[in-house]
C-alpha cells in the first residue's frame, strides 16, 4: 500500500535501489561482464561492502539519468530514432566502439566510487551527446546529462567504501588491468524500479520489447553476427585480465595505450 501510495505522489517505486526514475544504459556482455561481476562480488566479499551488491550486480555504463519523463512513448520513439543513425549498416567501421581499460576512482553524488575506466569512442560521445540533446527537450535529467564532458565508468563499489577507498585501490593495483575493445550491442532502457522497458539493438538495428530484450535466442544471433563482422575474432579478455594478484602494469603504458585508441577513433 505504501508502496503504491509512493508511486502515485512520486512517479517511481519505493523499491528501487539508487534509482528514482527512468535509465539509459549500456550493459557489459560476455567476458567483459564476467570481469566486472567478478570484480563487485571479489570487492564486497574480501572488504564487506554491499553499496553495488544490495541487489543483483548487473555491470553496466549510465548514458543518460536517473531521469523523469511524463511522455514514455516518446522515450521510447526517441530512442529509436537516435539508435537508428549509429545502427550497423554493413561496414566494420559502422560498429560503436568503447574500450575498457583498468580500474579508476572518483569522487560522486553519494561519496566515493571504485569503477572499471570505460574510454568512449568518438562515436559514443557522439551518440551520447545526441541522445542528451533530445531527451533534455522533454526529460528532467540529471546535471551531469547537461555537460558534454561524460565520465564513462562501470561502477565496482560506492556508498559504503570511503573509509576502505586506499584499501581496495591498493588491492586493484596488484591486479593486471583489463584492456578489451567492445561493441556497443544494445542501449537498454530502465524504468522507475529497475525494469527493462525496451532495449535497442544496434546490431539487428530494431527495438526491442522486454520479452525479446531478455531472448537469449534474439541476443546469441547479435554476439554471431558481431564476430561474424570482426572476422571471427573471439570478444574476450586476455589472461592477464583477471581477478588475481600478478605482476603489475605500467601505468605509462596504458596512458600511451588510451591517447592512441582515441586519436584512431
């Protein structure tokens, strides 16, 4: 009842966990999510923080909110006529690109957050920042969806690890970090709650209901037609990119990495 009541005066459920009101998101798929799963769940357990573990971990990038809208249709009409334009039309170079590359922290809106560094391709900032421009027409978003300057991230731990930040970064730091390209294959969009309420596929260039945004059948013929496009190459980690302590990487190195994968983008 309460719950109900909630969502009459305030437009979302009560029950939602950190988010109150509609998400556009990129989740992690194959290898790259098995990472990230990894990396919450190896977080919480050995420093028994649960700000990202409260409900099931599902790795993900925020494009644009929590954000409210009195207009779902046209959500939903916009966020198929901005997908349509970054949708694959034949050519490798039609893919959206992101690149994940180490562990990175910052300061946000509820303290300090641990998080997988995504670097964007010009191609998602474009996509991006497009996308923010329409739904800031008819959305209240957040003030971060006003800048161009977008922190792509996948978030490991937050909330409750300000006291034990140096510790985990300290432990991360003997970790090799992960750099893997992806393809961007579906926006996801969530409503109030958590919710999928459609998913675009880039790949099929077609949105999505719920039903099909869960397919595995639907989803399994985008991931053979990503390979099929990249010749086959297997979308993984290497066996360095584990959750394990090794050897660790030069920090340079990687610098050197991201400067040069931006510029060819």
């Amino acid at each position: 009842m309460l719950n109900r009541l909630f969502q009459f005066l305030f437009g979302h459920s009560a029950r939602s966990h950190g988010q109150t009101g509609y998400l556009v998101e990129i989740r992690l798929y194959g290898p790259a999510k098995k990472f990230a799963k990894d990396a919450v769940y190896t977080i919480a357990r050995r420093f028994r923080v649960s700000g990202n573990t409260k409900k099931r971990a599902v790795p993900h990038v925020t494009l644009y909110g929590p954000f409210s809208t009195n207009d779902q249709a046209r959500l939903v009409s916009t966020i198929k006529k901005v997908c349509e334009s970054y949708s694959f039309k034949g050519k490798r170079d039609d893919l959206v690109m992101y690149r994940i590359a180490g562990f990175k922290a910052f300061h946000g809106a509820s303290g300090k957050v641990v998080c997988l560094d995504i670097i964007s391709s010009k191609k998602l900032y474009d996509l991006t920042d497009e996308l923010a421009d329409e739904l800031n027409r008819f959305c209240k978003g957040q003030p971060w969806d006003m800048r161009r300057e977008k922190l792509f991230h996948s978030t490991i731990a937050f909330r409750d690890i300000d006291r034990k930040h140096d510790a985990i970064m300290s432990y991360l730091s003997r970790i090799r970090a992960p750099l893997v390209d992806c393809p961007l294959l579906r926006l996801t969009i969530l409503r109030p709650g958590g919710k999928i309420l459609c998913e675009y596929d880039l790949i099929q260039n077609r949105i999505m209901n719920r039903d099909e945004a869960l397919d595995h059948e639907i989803f399994r013929k985008s991931v053979l037609k990503i390979k099929e496009i990249l010749n086959g190459q297997k979308l993984e980690l290497s066996s360095e990119s584990r959750i394990k302590f090794s050897k660790k990487r030069s920090k340079g190195n990687v610098k050197a990495q991201k400067r040069r994968w931006r510029r060819r983008r």
